[in-house]
C-alpha cells in the first residue's frame, strides 16, 4: 500500500490536547508528542515518505531532541518510519512480539512475502509487562494490550495529561478491526477495550489509533458493539 500512495501533498496537522501533549496527523495512524525539557517522546512514527514533515512538524513544538519512539502495533502506518527516525539517534520501544513481527513480517494478502524492517528500524528496547518512563515532568505508562487488533499492541497513559492513546484496537472512525494473521483475537479485543476503560475517567483524552479524538464513553459504546 505504501508503494502506491501519493505522500507529497500530505500535511502534518498538530493538534494541542494537554500543556505539553499533541496529537499529529498526516497520512497513518496518529502520532502523539510529548515535549519538554527533557526531550520528545513519540508515539508511532507513520510512513516512511512522511518522517522529513514529521520531524519538521515536531521541530515547531520543541527544539529539544526526540528521544524515544514506542510503537502501539505493527502495522506500517504506525511503524514505517521507525528506520528513518531509529538513524536519527531515536531509541525505539515495542512489545517482544512487534519486533519479532518486524524481523519475520507476516506475507501481504496477495501472498507475496513480507519486507523485514532494517535493523535501524527495530525496537532496541522490548518488554510484555507495563513499563513507566518519567520525563517532562509527565508519567508516561506503556500497558501491553492482550492479543486484540495484533499480538503486539501497546495502549499509552500519559497520565498527567490525562490522555491515552489506544493504537489501532480501538478506532472512533471504524468497526472493530482484529487483524488475525497478526495475532489479534476478539476477546482479547475485548479485554484491551475494558482495559481502556478502567485507565480512563470522564475527563480523559482517549486518542484512538484513527480518528477524532474521544471520551470514555465512546469506548465503552465501541465495547458494547463487540460484545
């Protein structure tokens, strides 16, 4: 799909959601930034042809360095840019099962084989129990989601900013989508949407993998379809 895609005339749009917490979006899944003093994470990093706008969209919020990128799935409007962001000295963060995806990519639904992601683009750092980073003066929480749109995915809790990004499991634009030659399950699905459900309160942002940006109750609206 990447192949065949017009990436020139996409422009990257910044949306503010918190003090120091915005939402990109361009062609892909949303990027979430966090800025500060101690640099920018990152949250997904969309196609490759669009990390030069993106860097330059991230260069107008913060002068600081990006310094982490986690990646919510494997999917490669999510992960494209991870080479091109992973040679500009960004360290990458997933689950074991998304680097492992990345390395022995699964064939594309014409049969033909996957493309190995460069080593460049692989996680450096991996883990399958939640991991909390502290910088920016924001707690950053990575919550590894059970087996539901892929195998791998990760949902991301900033938690003074009260946001959350959910990755590709739950969409507010779409029908729930389990990308099963992946790994991901329907009640795991399940599981990951009530997982959302109890990290967030009325007030939170919940930033879906597409979409408008949207509250708790959306999510358990999109939870009571699956079930």
């Amino acid at each position: 799909a990447q192949g065949q895609q017009d990436f020139s005339q996409v422009q990257i749009k910044a949306t503010k959601l918190a003090n120091n917490f915005y939402a990109l979006d361009g062609q892909g899944g949303t990027i979430g930034v966090l800025a500060g003093p101690d640099g920018v994470f990152m949250v997904d990093a969309q196609f490759a042809p669009l990390s030069e706008k993106i860097a330059a969209a991230i260069k107008q919020i913060s002068d600081k360095p990006i310094r982490f990128l986690v990646n919510t799935h494997v999917h490669g409007d999510h992960t494209g840019g991870n080479e091109n962001f992973g040679k500009m000295g960004v360290t990458i963060l997933a689950r074991e099962n998304l680097r492992n995806r990345l390395e022995h990519p699964a064939p594309g639904a014409n049969g033909q084989p996957g493309v190995p992601t460069p080593a460049a683009g692989l996680p450096v750092l991996t883990y399958d129990s939640p991991l909390t980073f502290r910088m920016n003066g924001e707690e950053i929480r990575l919550i590894p989601a059970p087996k539901a749109h892929t195998d791998g995915d990760t949902f991301v809790k900033f938690v003074n900013a009260n946001v959350l990004m959910t990755g590709d499991f739950y969409r507010s634009i779409q029908y729930p989508n389990i990308d099963r030659a992946n790994g991901g399950s329907l009640p795991g699905l399940i599981d990951a949407l009530n997982a959302v459900i109890a990290n967030a309160d009325a007030n939170t942002k919940i930033v879906p993998g597409h979409g408008p940006v949207v509250d708790r109750a959306a999510v358990t609206a999109h939870r009571d379809i699956v079930l």
